[in-house]
C-alpha cells in the first residue's frame, strides 16, 4: 500500500491540524505541580475573555441602632457606601511550531507528532500567571499577592539575640509573638471583623518552624502550635493554613524576608483571567515553517479588603 507523504506546505498544515486535536486534550489534563497561584489565589475566569477591564464594586455598611421611644421621627438609618473599581486587561501570547522536515518525517515514520512543544507551550503561560499573580508587573500597574502597596506592612520585633529581628536568633515564644502579633493585628485591626486564615512564608523559616520544638520536653513543633493556636482557629475551629512560597526570603523591604498572614476569599482578594490559556489554529508563517498560537488575558490581582491582609518583614 502506497502512503501519501507530504509534499507540499498545504498537505503538511492539513496534518498538523489534525495532530493538533489530538494533542491539546492531551496537554489540557496535564498538571503543574510547581504553580503556586491556583492554590494560593481564587482565580476569577467569569469575565468575557476579550473585555478591555473588569468593573467591581466594594460595599460597606454604615450606621447602628440606638434607643428610641414611640413617637420618635429620627429613626437612625443604615447606607451602602458603594465604590466602583476598574482593572485592566491584558494578553499575553506563546505558541509552538515545526518545519516541514519534521512534519515530513513524522508521517514517513507513520508517527503521531508528540505533546512536548504544546506542553512546554502550557507550562510557560502557567509559569507567566504564576508570575504575575505573586509579583505583578510594573510595566502593566499590576502588583501581586507579596508586594501588593494596599498592604499594611509591619517589621519582626528586635527581641532575638543581639537585637535581631530574625527569627532564628529568637526563642521559640518571640517567634509565636511575632506571628499572633500579626494575627491578632488583622482581627483588631478591622474591629474584628477580618481574620487571616492563610499564612505565607519563605521556606528555610517554614522548615525550621517544623524542626523546632516548643521546650526540648515537648513533641509539639513550633509550626504544629502555629496552626492550631491562632486567632483564626479559636473563632472557627479550624487549622491556619501555613504554606512555603518562593522569593519571599528578599520580597520585605531592604530585601529581608517577609511573612505575609491574609484571608484566602474571594471577596478579599482576586485574580482576574477571563481568557484563561487556549490553542489557536495552526498556520503557516513562512515557505516551509508552521505555527501554533496560544494566547490568555488576565487583569492581575486585585485585593479588595487590605485590612485582611498584613505583611511581616525581617523575619
């Protein structure tokens, strides 16, 4: 049996875009372990993939009861402060590509074109929001979960040895104190109406969170305590979430460490991506040379209530 091979450029775009829907379900199941942003950040995706900025609106209440009597006419009244905010979205684009060469030979060979370019493809797009989800882009206004300008930023009391902020120069307490201190800042702060239920922190601080005792006596780590002794876990029963972030070791101010206590809720905060990342159809972009376009928008992060929120340097 004879086998058509490609010989010219439109049989070979007609072969990849039949490879193609093979192989973008493919690259669609794929997980990423190493992206950070989805566990980290509600994503938003429910905005018309081609809107130029997302609109939201923050309200808050005002005004209490009081006493009044029977033929009282000024019956205190409650009013919705209504603010209107707007986000602007952008694209961002990576596609993948092959030559005719390897078109060519791929059918020759009776061969199904692998997922390895689109998959590469995926994970950058993946790699680009996580990007900007945590440290936002200058050139687009967008600031991110650990550098956002809204959030109260506090410095580690310099109660460790010599005077050092850095908690591992301090006792097992002063570290407890420095974290509830932020806790307890957020509930206080906010007349306890906001509670952080999230706490980030660079990985060496996280580990020897995990490694260190409360006494030498004691099975309890110092991390153990820090999860079920909070602010947050007295008012709901439930354990802090603490997790390791990268680049937190040089995010706080001078390049220190920071910690960064928040309420992991969408009406707290929000990652905006109403083109989440796709594959557009294959073409061809010069005499033997195939593309495949990939594109997503995204508007970056918007904290709506920074008093949930706090970040602690020179940890």
């Amino acid at each position: 049996m004879t086998r058509t091979l490609l010989t010219d450029a439109p049989r070979a775009l007609a072969f990849l875009v039949s490879q193609q829907a093979f192989i973008e379900p493919t690259v669609y199941r794929n997980q990423y372990p190493a992206i950070r942003y989805p566990r980290l950040v509600p994503v938003d995706t429910a905005a018309p993939e081609w809107v130029p900025t997302v609109t939201y609106f923050s309200v808050d209440r005002v005004g209490q009861a009081t006493w009044v009597h029977g033929a009282a006419t000024d019956v205190p009244k409650v009013e919705m402060l209504r603010r209107q905010y707007e986000t602007t979205v952008a694209m961002a684009g990576i596609g993948y590509g092959y030559d005719l060469e390897e078109l060519g030979k791929a059918q020759l060979l009776g061969m199904t074109l692998d997922a390895d370019k689109a998959d590469a493809a995926r994970q950058a797009s993946e790699e680009f929001i996580d990007q900007i989800a945590l440290r936002g882009d200058a050139t687009k206004g967008f600031a991110g979960l650990l550098n956002h300008p809204s959030v109260t930023v506090g410095s580690a009391a310099a109660t460790g040895t010599s005077g050092s902020t850095l908690w591992s120069q301090k006792t097992a307490e002063q570290v407890l104190t420095d974290i509830n201190g932020q806790l307890i800042g957020i509930f206080t702060g906010s007349g306890t109406v906001e509670m952080a239920d999230t706490l980030l922190l660079p990985y060496d601080q996280m580990l020897s969170l995990g490694l260190r005792r409360l006494d030498p006596t004691s099975p309890i780590t110092l991390l153990d305590w820090i999860r079920r002794h909070n602010v947050y876990t007295l008012e709901t029963g439930q354990d802090l979430t603490v997790l390791g972030v990268r680049t937190l070791e040089t995010a706080g101010t001078g390049g220190t460490a920071r910690m960064v206590a928040y309420r992991r809720d969408p009406s707290v905060l929000k990652l905006w991506l109403p083109m989440p990342f796709r594959f557009f159809p294959a073409w061809q972009t010069g005499p033997w040379r195939f593309e495949v376009p990939g594109a997503f928008r995204l508007g970056g992060l918007d904290i709506r209530r920074p008093a949930a929120c706090r970040y602690l340097d020179g940890i």
